[in-house]
C-alpha cells in the first residue's frame, strides 16, 4: 500500500527557507505524479505544488510561484519542496500525495490510494 512519511517541518523566522522530503513506501514512486499540499489551522487543506512521474513538469499554487521549487529523486524515492522567503501565512502542516496525472504534467488533486501521512508541521513566525 502506498504510503508517505513527510518530514523536514520546523520553526523559521520570516524570510528564512526549509527543505520538506516526502518518502514513499510500498510503491515505486516514480510511476506516480506526487504533489505537496498545506493546511493551516481553521482552513480547508489546499494544493503547494505537484511534480510530474518523470520529474520534467511541475505546478504551482500562485502563493508558491517564485518561491518554492519541487523536486525529485526517484532512485532514492523521495519528493523535495525547497522553500524560499517564507512568509507567516505559510504556516501550515505540510502533506504529500500521488496526485492525477494531466497528460505530461500532473493536477493538484489527490489520487484515492492509500491514505493522509501525518504530515510535517512549517510554523512561519518570528
């Protein structure tokens, strides 16, 4: 079964940057897109990025263009998400997932398999 074990969370001071990894077991990643999602106290989650299977194509959420960069490495089956001049209103506990495929690129909406990780908690605050 598909599962993901997100990491890499902390406290920063506004403008500072992290780097989350999301490993994946029971699967070959790389037959899957996987995208980040964030939700943040009282909000409904929402999609950060996704990535596609072969790692060509990326997507972002507009708050994350410019910011963060989504990588990965499928030797090592892992998902990254460096992000930059992190602001408060990107505190949130951060989830990876398989996402749908978008002929090469890949949609910010979770594929049905597996279930939510526990996620990794980014608090933005100085």
């Amino acid at each position: 079964q598909l599962q993901f074990v997100e990491s890499g969370g902390d406290l920063v001071q506004p403008g500072g940057s992290l780097r989350l990894s999301c490993a994946a077991s029971g699967v070959t990643l790389d037959n899957y897109a996987v995208g980040w999602f964030r939700q943040a106290p009282g909000k409904e989650r929402e999609g950060v990025s996704c990535i596609a299977s072969s790692g060509g194509n990326t997507n972002y959420a507009d708050s994350a263009k410019g910011r963060f960069t989504i990588s990965r490495d499928n030797a090592k089956n892992t998902v990254y998400l460096q992000m930059n001049s992190l602001k408060p209103e990107d505190t949130a506990v951060y989830y990876c997932a398989a996402v749908f495929p978008l002929q090469t690129m890949c949609a910010m909406v979770r594929l049905p398999v597996g279930s939510w990780g526990q996620g990794t908690q980014v608090t933005v605050s100085s």
